[in-house]
C-alpha cells in the first residue's frame, strides 16, 4: 500500500514540477542544506553558481549516489561531475539520472568559470534535462544558470546566480519553470572554519534563508552542518580526504519528509 501510495504521489506532483532542479548533485552542498552560491572551489558549484569552479586548480572527478529523495527508493539518483582547469578558465560537464520506470529525469551539463579578476570570477552553464513521464512522452528542457563571485577581502567572498533565465516551459500547457535568484556570503574565520549563508528566492514560492558553516580539526577531515527555512531542514555531513581521493556524505533532514542522503567519491589529480 505504502508504495502504491508512494507512486500516486510522485504521478500527481512530478509531472508538474522539476523537483529535483535545485537540489545539490554534490555531497558537500547536500550537507551544507543547499548552500553554494559563495562556496569558494566547489564542483557542485558547476551547476548552482558556475562562477564556483573557476577557483579550482586541479582535475577532479566526482561519481555521487543517493539511494532516495527523502527516504523515497523510486527517487534514487546518480551523478558525475568531471572538472577540468585551463588558463583563464575551468570548465566542466556532469551527468545525471533520477527517478524511476514512471518518472525519470536525465541531465546533461556543460559550463565554464572564468578568472575575470584576481577577485572576481564569472561562470555560466547549460542544462538539458530529459524528462520522461510514462504514458506521456519525453521533453528536453534547456536551463541556463548564470553566477558572479567577487572576493570582498582575503577571508570574504559574495557571490550571485540566477537560474532558468530563459524562462524554460514544460508539457503543453507550457508550465512556466521557475526562475530563481540568490545572493550569497562565506567568510573563512581563520582556524578551519567557514561560515556562509544565502537567500535563494524564485518566482513561484517563498524565499529561503540558509546558513551553514565548514570546520576543519585536522587537514584531513572537514564537518559540516546547516540550516534553512521554507521547508524547515537542517543538514550535516563531512569529507574525509586520503592522498589524491575524498570520501563525502551529506544528509538533509525534513521534520515531515525524513532524510535524503548524499555519498560521494572524489579523485584529484594535480597539474
């Protein structure tokens, strides 16, 4: 019953809704509640604020799972991110599956960040996201996202984004996607610690506030943990860093929802 249940829910609501367009494809986003737009070196940043990965100085790789979008198996995922740094530039392409028989999303994106100034960087990337509703066919949605960072000082950096800034539609009623805006600030306080917060507002639901903060004990090891409203979650996570891999986990916790969790591998080769 529970998945019969299940299924009704996801038939009544996804089809109506890229749910998934702005959820992290990245361990240290999901454990960070969605946190990005002022992130310094972040490969999940290759999709929510491109400016991101300009900063990144080395080739990565980074395969993610998540075994089900709040506790939901029908809405497992599969991501990677391949990051690969030029001068001036770093560009970067990722692939993604979601979903299930019913209801399945594949995306494909392309971006590039740009050094524009010692303390500004640029970025913009393309989506194409293949839905596939059974019984409904297929469509392939374009998103462009494009961001801003700017280093305000040595320890301060703001950054910017806004997504779907061609207004994509979906279905034949031609369902507007929501366009989204955030502004963000991360401050790196000394002694391995990293605040950073950002509000994210879109053209269809209220505005969200996040806060969250990175500490490092040791070289090795990063925690993490958040917050952010409309819906209410917090979010935890960590990376543990052996040689030229890292190994992620990042949870984000619904009070209604539940859990979705977030592993990921990460593999770095220097230049």
């Amino acid at each position: 019953m529970s998945m019969m249940w299940s299924r009704g829910v996801l038939l009544c609501v996804l089809p109506f809704s890229v749910v998934i367009s702005g959820e992290p494809w990245s361990a240290r986003q999901q454990g960070l509640a969605g946190l990005s737009v002022s992130l310094p070196s972040a490969h999940g940043n290759l999709i929510r604020n491109p400016a991101g990965i300009a900063s990144i100085r080395s080739f990565t790789v980074h395969p993610s799972f998540s075994p089900g979008f709040y506790n939901l198996p029908e809405l497992r995922s599969t991501s990677l991110i391949l990051i690969l740094p030029l001068t001036p530039a770093t560009i970067g392409t990722g692939v993604r599956r979601f979903g299930f028989d019913l209801y399945r999303e594949t995306s494909f994106v392309a971006g590039v960040g740009i050094q524009l100034h010692e303390s500004l960087a640029g970025g913009i990337a393309l989506e194409a996201k293949d839905i596939v509703i059974k019984g409904y066919g297929s469509q392939v949605v374009p998103l462009v996202t494009v961001g801003v960072q700017a280093g305000v000082s040595d320890r301060i950096l703001v950054g910017g984004r806004i997504e779907n800034i061609l207004g994509a539609v979906l279905g034949k009623g031609r369902e507007r996607i929501p366009r989204s805006a955030a502004v963000g600030v991360s401050a790196a306080l000394g002694g391995g610690f990293l605040f950073a917060a950002e509000l994210e507002n879109d053209t269809r639901d209220p505005a969200i506030m996040r806060w969250g903060c990175e500490i490092r004990p040791v070289d090795a090891v990063c925690l993490r943990a958040a917050l952010a409203t409309d819906p209410d979650r917090w979010a935890a996570g960590g990376t543990i860093s052996i040689g030229y891999a890292e190994f992620s986990y990042g949870g984000t916790f619904h009070p209604i929802l539940g859990w979705t969790h977030v592993l990921e591998l990460g593999v770095r080769v220097e230049p």
